[in-house]
C-alpha cells in the first residue's frame, strides 16, 4: 500500500481509502467492523464516510454509517493513526434547515457528525454537493471559521463541476478565505470526463483527488455481466437504485464490460483488479475510493495494488471508453 502526499497539503493517504456507504443498510455492524479490520490491517488508514450515509437507507437511517465507524474507531483506539472524513449537505431531518450549505446547517451538521463519529476533529470535511440556494462564500467563511477552531484540518468538495470549483477557488482568494484543498469526483475507466476539466485544474492548483466508483458501481466486477439485478446491491437499493441504472445500467456499458473481460480473462487477469489499478495508476490521481458489503470483496480489491499492465492492455482500456456514448453526467447526490 502506498501512501502518497494529498495535493499540496501536508496530509499523506494511503492510496486506497475505504468508503463507508454500505455500513448500516447493506453491511450490519458486525460485518461493517470485519471490513474495516480488513482495510486497516491491509494498511489503508484512509476513511471516508458522510452524514446522510448509509446509501439507500432513507431519512430514517441517516447517521447511522458515521455511528457505526464512530464506534469501530472507539474500540479499536487508532483515532490519530489514521485520516478520517466526512461529508455535509443533505437532508438530515425535516425541517426547513435540515439541509444545504449554510452556516446554520453546516454547523449543526459537523457538531454532530463530530458526536456520531466520537472525535474532535476531522481531518478532511468535504461538501457533498453544490448548493444553488446558498452563495459560496457563505460556505466558505463558515469553513474558514470551522478550520480556525481547530474542527476541521482540510476543506474540499465533492460532485463540484469544474467551473463551480474554480469559482469557489477565485471566491476564497478574494475573501481570504480557506480553499478547497481536495475534490471527491466519479472517476473509472466506463467515466472519464473529469481528464478534461477536473483533473487538469487539479494538478494545476495542486489540488489533491480522492475519486469514487472507481468499479462503476461494481459493473467492472463483472457481476452483471448476464445483466441480473441482485438484491441489496446498489442497483436496487431504495432512492439509489435508479441513480445507479441511469448511470452504468445500460447496452454500451455491457457491451464495452464484456469487451474488457474478454480481453483481460485470457491473460490471467481479475477485470476488477485492472479497472482498478487502471484508476490508481492514473495521474493526478491521490487515492481510490473503494467499498465493499463484505469482508472478502475488500479482501479481493487489494490484490488490485500489485498488477502491472501490459501497453496493449492499457490500449483495451482506451478501446473500451471511445466506445461509449458521450453523455453528462446524470445525477450526483449521495453517490
């Protein structure tokens, strides 16, 4: 496992950092701490969770993720050996305020993630999503203000399209306020549209990448090869289902997916271990977001650190993504 420096800040990350969506809906506690186990003993001491999380788990269920890595991290005692975030900006409750980036929001939301989480600090607080209603400087004197007290370490953003995180970036040179240190874009080899804004910005800014789906949602798995929905998987799950469908669940996606297993299977290789490798070999790439709804999935990933490709297979990867249609992307709320 490599640990590599995040941008241009002083934190250093482990190149795969664990994702927490499914601990709570898809991963019961007892499970959701097998994997956990499995990430840090593997040496990935990057976590990443979020407020609304568990994914699919309704308004009900929201907080429970962050409980459940609250209390894993409790026992296991390793708080200041590892790099933990979080995320605000959904809806929390019913109320008017309950959601968004505004500072009355984004103050009772980090309180409470601090509480649900059992720490003081985070090191990373990313904003989840945009928030049209709320001006970002706003936002970001909050942030400022969260980092001067010595709650938050880092500020960064997620499903930012490239010019709103330029405009937040000239917004906090203006103001003298804190900058977005990190992004959290959708990144694989079946999506690739952030090699033309996003990334370029990044590495020009010296912003640091932690980027999700690096699997597409578990279509370069090849699970769904024979096109069978499972249940509990991220495609049936409630208010995320259909999300996921409208973004891989499609006739050139399996197509350009049985294509790369076609390829890679006769070499010996694992479809998930190129696809991921592919993103972690990637540049202007820090670290890979990865989860997994059991144990031994996560335990599979990690063989994905030692592949070393072949020029024509990093060709089949260029085959497979000119062969998809080029659309936008459709949705980014709660990943």
């Amino acid at each position: 496992m490599q640990i590599r420096r995040f941008g241009n800040t002083g934190l250093k990350v482990s190149e795969l950092c664990l994702g927490t969506m499914t601990f709570g809906n898809q991963a019961d506690q007892q499970t959701s701490f097998k994997i956990m186990d499995v990430a840090w003993e593997g040496g990935i001491q990057f976590f990443d969770t979020a407020n609304v999380y568990p994914l699919g788990g309704g308004l009900e269920r929201v907080g429970q993720t962050e409980e459940i890595v609250g209390r894993w991290i409790r026992e296991r005692g390793i708080r200041e050996d590892m790099v933990l975030v979080s995320k605000a900006r959904g809806k929390m409750g019913p109320g008017a305020n309950d959601e968004g980036l505004g500072k009355k929001h984004l103050w009772k939301a980090l309180e409470d993630t601090l509480t649900r989480l059992q720490t003081d600090y985070l090191d990373l607080y990313l904003m989840h999503w945009p928030d049209a209603e709320t001006p970002i400087e706003e936002t970001l004197e909050t942030l400022t203000e969260m980092v001067g007290r010595g709650l938050v370490r880092y500020i960064g953003c997620s499903n930012y399209p490239a010019w709103q995180l330029a405009a937040s970036l000239l917004s906090s040179e203006r103001n003298g306020l804190k900058k977005f240190q990190v992004v959290q874009p959708r990144y694989n080899a079946l999506f690739r549209m952030i090699e033309e804004d996003i990334l370029p910005l990044c590495q020009l800014e010296g912003i640091g990448t932690m980027v999700y789906n690096p699997l597409a949602g578990g279509m370069l798995t090849g699970r769904y090869r024979e096109r069978a929905l499972e249940g509990g998987s991220r495609f049936t799950l409630e208010n995320s289902g259909e999300l996921y469908k409208k973004r891989y669940w499609n006739d050139a996606v399996f197509e350009a997916v049985e294509t790369l297993s076609n390829f890679f299977e006769p070499r010996g290789k694992s479809l998930t271990h190129a696809a991921l490798a592919w993103v972690l070999q990637k540049q202007g790439v820090s670290s890979a977001i990865i989860g997994a709804s059991k144990p031994e999935q996560l335990t599979d990933s990690l063989q994905a650190l030692d592949l070393i490709f072949e020029p024509e297979e990093l060709e089949a990867f260029e085959g497979a993504w000119f062969s998809l249609p080029r659309e936008r992307d459709l949705g980014v709320a709660r990943r």
